[in-house]
C-alpha cells in the first residue's frame, strides 16, 4: 500500500508541474508584441519675445520650440489662423531646412506680421516623422495695434 501512495502522489506532483508549465505560456509576451511608435513632441513653446503671446502689427513674430522625434524628423508644418477676422486669414509654412533627418532640434522661426488683421490667432504646429507618427500642439496669440 505504502508504494500505491507514492506512485499517486508522483503522479499527482508530475500532473502539477506540467500544469504550471503549460500556464505560464502566453501568446501575450512582450517579446512578441510590437513595440508602439512613440509619437514626436513639442515642447517649451515660445510666442512672441519672452513669450507674452503677443506682437505687434508691423513687427516681426518669434515662434521657438524644441522638438524630440524618435523616427527622425520629416517635416514641421505651421499655421496661423484668425480667431476673430471674417473672412478667416490664415499664413502657412512648411519648415524642413536644417530640422530633416534629425531626432531632435530647436526651432526658431520668425514672421513679419502686417498686412493682417489685429485680433486672436491660433498657431498650430505639426511635427511629423519618417516611422509616420506625427505630434502636434496648439496655443493662441494676439496681434495688437501698432
């Protein structure tokens, strides 16, 4: 009787330890997922000297940021639109001297702002990479009188 008991409880400990390796398996490991894109980011957002989000009309507009792209930067694309003007005036930019194929930079860009109408704008700034992801961000600034 005393050898049934430890063939059943062989049995029993070898059915255990096949269960626990059978559970610890998973489809879901991290080595088998995809890593995910991380998407490019704006940081330190710069509007108008010292950074007053305001400029006057006639005078020459600073936009700065630093940007950090995991893929390798293909393009920062710009745009100014009006809050308050009907009809809408918009100016638009593509910037990809001096920023293409870098994983981080500090952009400066400046614009002479006449021929526009005083009021609130919306200045959005989209950063795209070569993996395909893209960052964006979006802050409001005001042209005064000169």
């Amino acid at each position: 009787m005393k050898m049934k008991t430890k063939q059943i409880f062989y049995g029993l400990m070898m059915v255990g330890i096949l269960l626990v390796g059978v559970s610890g398996c998973s489809k879901g490991d991290k080595e088998e997922r995809e890593p995910e894109a991380e998407k490019p980011t704006i940081k330190n957002l710069v509007i108008g000297q010292g950074n007053t989000k305001t400029v006057h009309l006639g005078d020459k507009l600073l936009i700065e940021a630093d940007i950090i792209a995991r893929g390798k930067i293909s393009r920062v694309l710009m745009s100014l639109n009006t809050l308050d003007a009907a009809p809408p005036v918009g100016i638009s930019t593509t910037l990809e001297r001096d920023l293409k194929d870098k994983t981080e930079a500090h952009l400066k860009w400046e614009t002479l702002m006449e021929n526009v109408p005083t009021g609130r704008y919306r200045l959005t700034m989209t950063v795209e990479a070569k993996v395909g992801e893209a960052g964006q961000v979006t802050s409001e600034f005001t042209v005064l009188p000169k």
